[in-house]
C-alpha cells in the first residue's frame, strides 16, 4: 500500500490534518483489498461523498496534498463532480509536483494508461523512480512495466526484472506474478518453468488472483506441473473467486456448456455478470453472443443488445460491430441504419476489420450514409488487408465497374 506518504500541506488545522490523512490510509487500504477494482472504488467513494466531499474539495484548493489526491480520484470517478479526467489528472500533478508520493504515482499511472493526458510510459517512469528507489513496491512494480511494456524507452527486459524482483522481495503479490512470468516465458532472464511456479505459488498465497489463474493453466496443459484436470479447476476457481475477470469469463464458459463443472445456465451467467462488473468488455461481449445465437442460452435478441451495448460502452470493438449489426437489421432493436453505420464506424476505427468492411458497404449503398465511393473502398480496402474475403471481391466490384 502506498502509505505512509510524505507530508501535508495547506492551511488546514491539525484536527483535519489527521482526519485527511486518515482518509487517505482508509482509501488506500481499501483499494488494496479491493485490487484496485474500478466499480468497487467508485461505490467507496460514493458512500462517502455526502460527509466528505466538501471538506476534500476545500482542503484540496488550500493546498492539501491528501485533499488533492483524494479530490483527484472524485474527478476520476465522477463522485461529487462529474466525471473529468483531466481534471483528476490537474489535482494529481499539484500534489505530485511537491513531492507528494500517492500523487506521483497516481499521475503516474494516468501516463501508462493514457487516462486524462496522452499515453507517455517514459514520462510516468520519470513519476516513479524517486518512490521505486525509496523502496515503494507498487512504484517498482509499475516502473518494470514501464520497461517492459514502454515503446517509447529502450526494450531494456533486465531492467524490467530488476524491478520486478525488488518489488517481489517485498511480498508484493502482483511483482511475484509479473517475475514468475518473465520466468515462464523467459523474458529478461533464462526459462525456468519451476522458478515461475514457485513465484506463482507465492503470489497466490499472499492473495493474489491473477498468479492462480496462471497455475490453472499450467495444470492444464501440463506446463512444469504434471497434468491434472481437477487441480486446474481449483486453481480457476480461486482466481475467480478473487475477481479476476478473465477466470470468471471461463468459469461462465465451462458451467453454460458443462465442460469440467456440471452444466448450470444459472450459474454460468452469474459468472459473467461477475466479469462484466469488472469491465472487462470481452465478458458482456461473449454473453451477447450467446444470448445472440442461442448457445446453451434461450435466444434473446434484446438482452444479446443489451450486453452487446454494455460492451460497446467499454470500448469493445467487437461488441461495437455487433451492437451496429443490431440496429442495421432490427434484432433485438428498432432497424436504424444510420445508428447502425455509426457504431460500424466505431468498431472501424478501432481496426475491427468486420467493421471495416460492414462501414464500406454502407458507404456503397448509402446505408444510414451518403453514398461515398471513394470512403467505401478506404474501408473495404482496410478490411481486404486483414484477410475479408468479402471486403477484397467487392472492392474487386467497384474497382472494376
């Protein structure tokens, strides 16, 4: 956890000193139990808006580190304000800039993920040393994804592992995982199937979701592990059970079409409803689809909209495309070409190469789009290039009328 953190400043009393410095502890704390979940903070934050919201504000503008951030995060999650991350990203960088720990990091991570400023992996690196040298864990941690994910710094992997090592020495669950994969896949040090499982064995114990998720995979296929089904499932569900979107995705899988669990529609779509509530598009995506196509689900093409619409607002290219084929032929949804050219547009952009190709039709025959030749064959043409076979004979059409 992030805490203690260096100083306050302000004209706050010493009574709000320590209740803002309290604030503080008491969010981060339960960030760390929450792992960080966005839905979980958000509804933190809520409950506490009414009693706190006024006091963060005006301490954050006399100059309260502590203010500053925890403002920041109400701007982050719309709580109190509306939502502006911009703004969040404003409140972060006038404490970060005095030298306030939680404020760097947090400014930090908004450069690794582009949140509110453009992505900029080098400038939040710059945020981190100062916190990764002074032995904070979640800075190492984040500065060896900096390394290791950063195109804009040198490909330096044993930089990366340094890092991630330093971070491990002190428990911190996340850089036992991240070391044991650069382990398992051999990256920034040599292979070594058994270190990896030992640091996934570590991270699991100290909490960790994303570690059991990866020993489920190893008992599966038999990786460093002697192959075993069974055991491959507990590992699942513990991750799951620790929220990670991405076993409780599998989890759906397995219970809606009895592969490894006795099958359970019930309790398959309680288990995407969990991932979705993790906003991992791809969960509300794959319900969608199910839903859509009556796949050991009822057909329903309104709820496979709703879900599909669900996973467009997060920014899934697939469920953009499909949420766009919703609207072009009235499933689930009144016919509306000119939405459906609009979410096609959407999933276009984003490199989708279905939607690429659907946008090129519309602009071919004016589908909810002014007839446009020359936008029909930039599209189609995109979508020929990722394979469309469609895509590249009608182009072949137009080219050759």
């Amino acid at each position: 956890m992030l805490y203690p953190l260096n100083g306050t400043a302000g004209g706050a009393d010493e009574e709000l000193t320590e209740t803002l410095k309290t604030d503080t502890r008491a969010f981060y704390e339960f960030a760390a139990n929450a792992r960080n979940n966005n839905t979980a903070l958000k509804k933190y934050l809520d409950e506490k808006k009414d009693d706190k919201f006024k006091v963060w504000k005006k301490a954050a503008e006399e100059g309260s580190f502590e203010g500053q951030v925890l403002l920041g995060k109400c701007f982050f999650f719309g709580v109190g304000v509306s939502e502006d991350k911009s703004e969040a990203v404003n409140w972060f960088r006038q404490a970060a800039e005095r030298g306030f720990a939680a404020a760097q990091y947090e400014l930090a991570l908004c450069y690794f993920h582009g949140i509110g400023v453009p992505e900029d992996k080098t400038e939040a690196a710059a945020w981190l040393r100062g916190n990764a040298y002074r032995e904070d864990s979640h800075s190492q941690v984040l500065l060896g994804r900096c390394y290791l994910e950063g195109v804009e710094l040198p490909g330096n992997t044993e930089e990366a592992v340094k890092w991630f090592d330093k971070a491990a020495e002190k428990n911190n669950q996340e850089a036992q995982w991240r070391l044991g994969m650069c382990y398992f896949e051999g990256v920034g040090v040599l292979e070594d199937k058994e270190k990896a499982i030992s640091l996934f064995r570590l991270a699991s114990e100290r909490g960790g979701s994303e570690a059991p998720y990866q020993m489920y995979v190893c008992y599966l296929e038999g990786i460093g592990v002697p192959q075993d089904a069974a055991e491959a499932l507990n590992w699942l569900r513990r991750s799951a059970d620790r929220e990670y979107a991405q076993a409780q995705l599998l989890m759906g899988e397995r219970y809606l079409t009895g592969n490894g669990f006795s099958k359970n529609t019930h309790e398959g779509i309680r288990w995407f409803h969990r991932a979705a509530e993790q906003e991992y598009s791809e969960a509300p995506y794959q319900l969608g689809e199910h839903y859509y196509r009556g796949q050991h689900i009822a057909e329903d093409w309104t709820e496979a909209v709703k879900w599909f619409r669900q996973a467009a607002e997060q920014k899934c290219a697939k469920g953009e495309y499909r949420l766009g084929w919703g609207y072009f032929f009235g499933h689930g949804v009144s016919k509306d070409e000119a939405a459906a050219a609009a979410w096609f547009r959407r999933s276009a952009e984003r490199g989708f190469a279905k939607g690429q190709h659907l946008l090129g039709e519309c602009y071919v025959s004016g589908w909810g789009v002014p007839e446009d030749e020359e936008e029909a064959k930039k599209w189609l043409r995109k979508a020929a290039e990722q394979g469309v076979q469609q895509a590249a004979h009608r182009l072949l059409e137009i080219e050759n009328f």
